[in-house]
RNA sequence: CGGGGCGUAGCGCAGUCCGGUUAGCGCGCCUGCUUCGGGAGCAGGAAGUCGGAGGUUCAAAUCCUCUCGCCCCGACCA
C-alpha cells in the first residue's frame, strides 16, 4: 500500500530512514553527518520549542545566548569535562585568513563558556539563582550518525542554572528532569522511564546525570533527555564564588539539563507505522487538513466555497488547512497527508453536502465516520484529544510488554536479543559488572530508576548482594 | 577506524566487466485533452560538462593513475 516505505517488520532501520524521508521532514546536506531540518521537520521542532519554552518559563526561567566559539583553554579547565568531549570537538584554527594565536573549539556543549561568564555575573547570594536557558546548535564529531537521532552539528535547549546551596541545585536538577517527563508523556505521548545514570554513563564533569529513558517499537531504549546536578564542579574550575547571608565564601553550586532534536526520531521510531509518519496531536503543525472532492469545474466551485463557509468559523479554535490543489485527486492528496503524519483529515464532497455531512478519518487508528457538519469541529476536537491518549497508551501498552524482571544471567542473554526489551535486573553497583553487561549483551544499564521500591537481591552477573533493579536494554 | 556500497537529468537507477551512432529508463517537471470519493490515462515536450584531475586511444560514462565526497553495517555518543 504505501509507495516508497520498508515496512517495520522488513528492515526497522530502513523504514525510518524512508519515513522521514517520506514526509520530507529532513535530507542529508553535502557536508557529512550533518542534516538539512526541511519546512516540515522544522516545524516540529518549532512546536516542542514552544511547549518546552513554555515549561521553562513558567519554572522560572529566562532566555539568553552565549557564543558558539569556546576558547580551546576554557574547554580544558574541567578535568572530566575535557576527557570526555575533546576527542568528539571541531576545532577553528583560522579566521580571517590568518593562524589563530588560540583555537577555538565549535561547542560541543556550553558549560565552559557560560561558567567563564557566570563567574564575572556572581559575587553574592543576593546575585543567585540564575536561571538560564539557551537554544542553540551544537557540534559534536560523532562516528557514526543518524537523522535526527545523532547528526554532527544538532539543535537543542541547554539549562544552565546556579545556586547557593547544594539543595537547591538538586531541587532544580530533578524538576528540570520532571518537566521533560511531562513533556515527553504529556506532548510526545511517549511515556519514560525516570533515574539516574550510572558512573560510566554520567556526563562528562557532573556529579549526577539523571535522565528520561523511552523504549522505541523495536524495543530499544533511547535516552530523551537529560539533567546534570554539577555539584561545585564547573565553579570551582572557573573560580567562581560568591558570599553567603554569613560572609562565608563558598562555590557556586550547578546544574544543566537539554533535550535536543533528537527528540523528533524520538517522537518518529515511538508511534509511526508502515504508512508513514504519526504526529501526536499536540504537536502537530498541523493537526487537520480538509481535503474538498470534486469532479467538474463547476462543482469544484461549488464545493470549495461550501467548505470555506463551513470551516470560516474554526478559524482561531484549531489549526487546519483546506487542501485545494486542482493538479491532484483525493486518493493522492490523502496518501500524501497520511506519509506526513497529519492527525486529522476531513473529506467533504458532493455526497457530504448534499447530506450535510462530512468524514473525518484519524492517522493512527484509520477510523472514518461521518459527521453532521454543524458537529464536525467538536467531534474534531475529541478525536485530537483521543488520539493524543491512545498513541501513550499504545506506546506504554508496547513497553509494558516488552519489560521483563530477571534473575537468572542466561535467561537475561537469551531474551535481550529476542525479543529484546527493558530488562530489570538486580545489579551490585560494580563497575566491573557494568562492563559485563556492555560485553556479553551489547546492552547498557540504563537508569537506575529512583521509583523502585527497596528490594534486596543478587547482582545478576556477580551474585553479590544488591539493593534494587537497574534498567538494562539496548540503546540507541 | 574496520567491513560493505555508491557517485550518470530535480529524485531513484540501468549502461562500466567486454571502449564505438545522437548516453537510456522510471518518477517528477512543462503543454494539451480526458479524468477526479484511496497514489489517474493518453499524446507531445524540456532537462546531462556521466563527482573531480591527469593519462592511454582514431575514439572514454566505460580502461589506467591519483583524488574528493556521501550512504549503510559495527566499535564511541544526546
């Protein structure tokens, strides 16, 4: 049935890529690893911006922009930090013509730059908190890349808070990973799973990294977002300290969180199918479209000045688009709005009009009804709303029966493989055993999710005594 | 970095092994007519320095040398 897609069941890769390429969301440029965000896929993005702006302001939050060169010294200050994203940074040496005296690192991640400043901005408790958020792109020199899941140069919104008080900072690094939770359930439709990463997981110079972690149709775990509480790390690197309420000098306490573009291959591999792309609702650019039908010129008229009147009054209520394109019949236009994931269409023709009717078929169930006209809005509007839960139900439906408790490491071995999934396992906080997993598996603890009740049991891969489940799956 | 593949019209490809008229095909595009409730049909038409450089030859998309780039699969990562 649909032209020019792999079908998930042949080659899930393969049918990603054809999606997006399908509902013309994104191409590759000329320049290696790095994409072209095309009107449609931009698009998308522009609705998790404004949501996630949104979430940030109402926590009290504020827009700036620092600069997209780092001085190659900065981004040395922070031992851990440096190690980790070095070997991934391009690197200026020439501007103007001329040899840098200093090269300047493309960031791969702003801490740096921002603590440089922050420590000229902080002097006393009465300067704290500061609450910023970034939106911006970032480079980093990736192996191997995906569309939108891993491209050289991506988008995302980086968080960088400052504290007084180590309390406060954790405060804020949990709500920061709370509003991606409910970003992610609520607007993604993509429920996740919440915790912290472990030692080898963690970001490069924090002290925690907390994390949202979803599980894709082919049963993959893939990292949604995360939030660092950076202890005084960053401060002390860069010095920057303020007086407390006591005239007690200490370090600034810090924390940063971001969620990228990733975020839409996220939204594609968790609800699309082998038509093409399913967009959630709520972050349609467009959740309806109304696809007039005719025959004749006459009737085309005809019909098109009926649905104008019709749909006059929507206008404000909900976002749609009347698809009048004379060069191409119905069947072509609804295949097309299908491919591009459009939640809603609405069929009106001269049967429908002659009857005072309308049909409204929904993308992700392919249910079509019809509908007095006079009801088509408020239907419409339930139907959103509808599919908006079913697509999380579906998803949560889907990981629920992928998560598995194990005990025994061979039946571990055997089920991550097929048929693949979330793995809850206990694990006794050993590095060594951590490694173990990464080897026999291929997989990767997760999380270790902070809503598990206290459970005592043996480390699956040592037997050594163990507190709780850790989350184990492959990961994108 | 290892393994595989590819570069020919806007897109997808054939042609390359075995050199030889005017470089083809599908989709898309333009014009016209007929169509239009699930990817329209017919007719006509436009569109190419065959990734780049050098070489061999009467003759190169095709052979040789060099070179640039991209994609896919693995190890690193949001």
């Amino acid at each position: 049935m649909a032209k020019g897609i792999t079908k998930r069941s042949e080659d899930y890769s393969r049918w990603y890529l054809d999606v997006i390429a399908q509902a013309d969301l994104a191409e590759h440029s000329s320049v290696k690893g790095c994409m072209v965000i095309k009107p449609n896929g931009y698009a998308i993005w522009e609705k998790i911006q404004g949501q996630l702006d949104k979430m940030f302001k109402e926590t009290g939050h504020v827009n700036a922009y620092f600069p997209l060169f780092i001085p190659e010294s900065l981004l040395r200050k922070e031992a851990e930090h440096v190690e980790g994203f070095a070997p991934e940074t391009a690197v200026v040496t020439h501007g103007g013509g001329k040899l840098l005296e200093e090269p300047l690192v493309v960031r791969p991640t702003s801490e740096t730059i921002i603590w440089s400043t922050y420590k000229k901005w902080i002097q006393s408790y009465r300067d704290l908190p500061i609450l910023i958020n970034q939106w911006a792109n970032v480079v980093r020199w990736e192996m191997r890349t995906r569309l939108f899941l891993r491209t050289t140069e991506f988008l995302w919104q980086e968080g960088h808070t400052a504290h007084a008080t180590a309390a406060e900072a954790e405060a804020e690094t949990r709500q920061m990973l709370e509003v991606y939770r409910q970003f992610a359930e609520e607007y993604l439709a993509i429920p996740v799973h919440t915790g912290v990463k472990t030692e080898s997981e963690k970001f490069a110079g924090a002290v925690h990294t907390y994390c949202i972690e979803a599980m894709m149709q082919d049963r993959r775990a893939l990292q949604a977002g995360t939030s660092h509480n950076l202890g005084q790390n960053f401060a002390r690197a860069f010095d920057v300290t303020f007086q407390n309420e006591d005239g007690v000098s200490d370090y600034v306490w810090a924390t940063s969180w971001g969620v990228s573009t990733r975020l839409i291959g996220a939204l594609i591999m968790a609800h699309s199918d082998d038509n093409g792309l399913i967009v959630p609702p709520r972050l349609a650019p467009l959740p309806v479209v109304v696809v007039p039908i005719w025959k004749s010129d006459d009737e085309m008229a005809a019909v098109i000045s009926h649905v104008r009147e019709l749909t006059a009054s929507w206008k404000g209520k909900i976002d749609f688009k009347v698809d009048d394109r004379n060069q191409y019949r119905p069947g072509f236009k609804f295949n097309e709005w299908e491919k591009r994931g459009v939640p809603i269409r609405i069929e009106i023709g001269p049967k429908d009009i002659e009857n005072k009717q309308a049909v409204i078929v929904r993308r992700d169930t392919g249910e079509k009804i019809s509908i007095a006209q006079d009801q088509v809005l408020q239907v419409v509007l339930q139907k959103l709303q509808e599919m908006q839960e079913a697509l999380f139900k579906r998803a949560l439906e889907h990981r629920e029966t992928y998560s598995f408790v194990v005990d025994d490491l061979e039946d571990f071995k055997k089920r991550i493989d097929e048929p693949g999934g979330f793995f809850w396992v206990h694990w006794c906080g050993a590095q060594a055993c951590e490694t173990k997993f990464q080897e026999s598996s291929k997989s990767t603890i997760r999380l270790i999710p902070f809503d598990a009740q206290k459970e005592k049991g043996k480390c699956i891969i040592c037997g050594s005594p163990s507190q709780q489940r850790v989350l184990v799956a492959k990961s994108y």
